[in-house]
C-alpha cells in the first residue's frame, strides 16, 4: 500500500467523527489496530480499513 494511503490518528478520528484521544482509548482497548506504528510510537492509518474495524459503512 502506497504511504499516501495512511493518515496520522487525528485524520483518521476527524474521518470518523470522534477525537484523537478516542481513538487512541480504542487502539488501548484492542478495539481497533493501526495500520503501522512508527518508531516514535504514533500510529498511522488507512482510514477505509479502520472504518471495517469498528463497523461504519464507506461514504458514498
């Protein structure tokens, strides 16, 4: 998959309507599980993936 289909956590919670710090209690709760984690720590994500994860239907 191309890196430009990865988004930082507070694109990917902006895409589905909920905070940063929510979607970060969720990847803490093994609700869901980032795409990659750098290095650093900080998760990245394919946002149409983490949409299946939590069961929210495709826009459009």
């Amino acid at each position: 998959m191309p890196p430009s289909d990865l988004v930082s956590t507070p694109d990917a919670a902006k895409a589905l309507g909920v905070s940063a710090r929510t979607l970060q209690r969720y990847v803490r709760a093994g609700l869901v599980t980032p795409e990659i984690t750098l290095p650093s720590g900080q998760y990245r994500w394919n946002v149409a993936k983490l949409r299946r994860q939590i069961g929210i239907a495709e826009d459009g």
